[in-house]
C-alpha cells in the first residue's frame, strides 16, 4: 500500500509552474501543492499574483512566487537563479504554462502581437527548459510538462501565430524526449480544449462562437481548469514514470468530433 501511495504522491518533490495567479496555471500550482510538493510560481502582474500567494499561505500550502515577465531573457535567468537557489539546485517540476492570445484574422496580426505571442508562449518555455535541464538533471527524476493547446494540432479561426506556438511546443515536447531522457528528464504535453478562465472569457467573449464551440464538443461543456491540472499532475508522479514525448488531449472530445 505504501508503495501505491508514493507512486500517485508529489510528496517532497519541488516545481516551478510559469503563469500561476490565475486560470489553469493557479490550479495546476495548487493542485501540486496538495499532493505534497513544493511549489515556485510566477506572473507579471503583481497585485494579481500576491493576492494568490496570501490565498495559498492561509490554505497552508507550500507555495513561494514573485514577478517575471518569462518573455524576457534576463527575467527567465533572474527566476532560474531564484528556483536554484530556493530549491537547492534540484527540481524534480518544470510547468511551462504561461501565455497570452490575441485573438484576429491572420492578416491582421501586426509584428508587434506576432513577436508577444511567439515569446511568450513558445520561447519563453524552450529557453526556460535549457536554464532548468542542470537542475532537473540533479534531480534525477526531472519531469516537463508544457501546457499546449487543441489549437496545436486542429485548426482554429483567429489563432493563427498562437496555435503555431502550440504546434511548434508538441514538437519540442517529442524531441526533448528523445535527448534528455538518457537524464531521465520526462517530457509531455497536456492540450486542452476550451477552459473557463479569463483567456477563455476574452477568446469567447461573443455568446454565439461560445455556443459553437460548446455544440462542437460532445461532452456539451467547457472544462473546469481542475479537469486540466489533475492530469498534468499526473504526468509528474512516479506513476507516469514511462510515459515521456507524448501529447495527452483533454478536451471533452472536441478533436475527434467530426
Ligand atoms: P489566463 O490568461 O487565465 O492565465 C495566464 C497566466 O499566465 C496568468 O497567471 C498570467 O499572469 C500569466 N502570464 C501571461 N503572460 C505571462 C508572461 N509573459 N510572463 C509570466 N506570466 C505570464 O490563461 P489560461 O489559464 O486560460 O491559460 C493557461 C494555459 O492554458 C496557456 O498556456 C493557454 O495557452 C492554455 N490553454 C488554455 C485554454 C483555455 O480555454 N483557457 C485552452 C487551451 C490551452 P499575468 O497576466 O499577470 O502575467
């Protein structure tokens, strides 16, 4: 029985989850917390993130956090540095789950907003996975998980560059697999379908595509984001331990709805 116990446990893991004070990333940070893990996050917004780090201390969970742009190189050392040093040199968690949408035709999307989605959502967790590979490798049991999209592998309108950023992280999730396991460094993706958060809200923010899109999926519903982050912390437990490379869709049967 124990030994079933450690498999599903997080106990005396670390992580550090990006984009954490709201949405799918808070869930996902709050989520590993109570599965015994010890956990560093991080947004831009500052009041946003304190207020979810008060919520976090008064739930008793071990949650630490502080500002970081991860689209900024300096900022992505600065918050490495920080997760060393808090966590010893070891981190068993990598969650790249900040980013943003800006939802338009493809012809309107300007270089400026181009430039914003691609490092946000694509760079930011490429360059985060290399400053974090030394740590994960001294962990000895390093698991990434990057937190995709439906929009990676279908098509959807008004996310031209945003659904190439998830194209193009599905396919890093594979090759990292192939080179960093020989470390033992695990490497997947979750993509889910439409969830209620605040980037949802802005995405669907006209009733009628809203309605749409939740004709389109056979479970008849949005998820809730604690129907993502129950997986993603799987992917992260011994449990999952031959499980590396893969791309694990939970999305209310959206994508195989033709
Ligand atoms: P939200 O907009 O609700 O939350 C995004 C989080 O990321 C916030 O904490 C935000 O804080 C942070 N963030 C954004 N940009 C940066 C940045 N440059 N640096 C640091 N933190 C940043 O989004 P969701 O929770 O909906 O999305 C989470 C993930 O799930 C994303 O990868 C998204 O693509 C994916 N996803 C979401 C779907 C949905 O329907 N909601 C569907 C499919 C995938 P702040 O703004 O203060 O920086």
């Amino acid at each position: 029985m124990e030994q079933v116990k450690k498999r599903w446990s997080l106990e005396g893991k670390t992580a550090l989850v990006t984009g954490g004070s709201r949405g799918i990333g808070r869930a996902i940070v709050e989520e590993l917390a109570r599965l015994g893990a010890s956990v560093y996050t991080c947004a831009r917004g500052e009041t946003e993130l304190n207020r979810s780090l008060s919520a976090w201390k008064v739930m008793g969970l071990r949650v630490d956090g502080s500002v970081c742009d991860v689209s900024s190189s300096s900022c992505r050392k600065k918050l490495m540095e920080d997760v060393s040093s808090l966590f010893q040199g070891k981190l068993d968690i990598l969650i790249n789950n900040a980013a943003i949408v800006i939802p338009k035709p493809a012809e309107e999307v300007s270089a400026v907003d181009y430039a914003a989605i691609m490092s946000t959502n694509f760079e930011s967790g490429f360059h985060l996975c290399q400053l974090a590979r030394p740590l994960l490798k001294a962990s000895g049991q390093g698991s990434i998980v990057f937190i995709s999209s439906v929009a990676g592998s279908v098509g959807v309108i008004n996310c031209a560059a945003y659904g190439a950023t998830k194209g193009a992280m599905n396919q890093l999730t594979k090759n990292l697999a192939c080179e960093w396991s020989k470390d033992n460094i695990r490497t997947n993706s979750v993509a889910p379908g439409f969830t209620k958060t605040e980037m949802a809200a802005g995405f669907f923010a006209d009733e009628e595509i809203l309605r749409a899109a939740i004709a389109r999926t056979p479970l008849r519903r949005m998820a809730e984001p604690e129907e993502i982050c129950s997986v993603v912390a799987f992917l992260c437990m011994e449990a999952a331990s031959y499980i590396t490379g893969q791309v694990i869709v939970v999305d209310g049967g959206v994508t195989v709805n033709c």
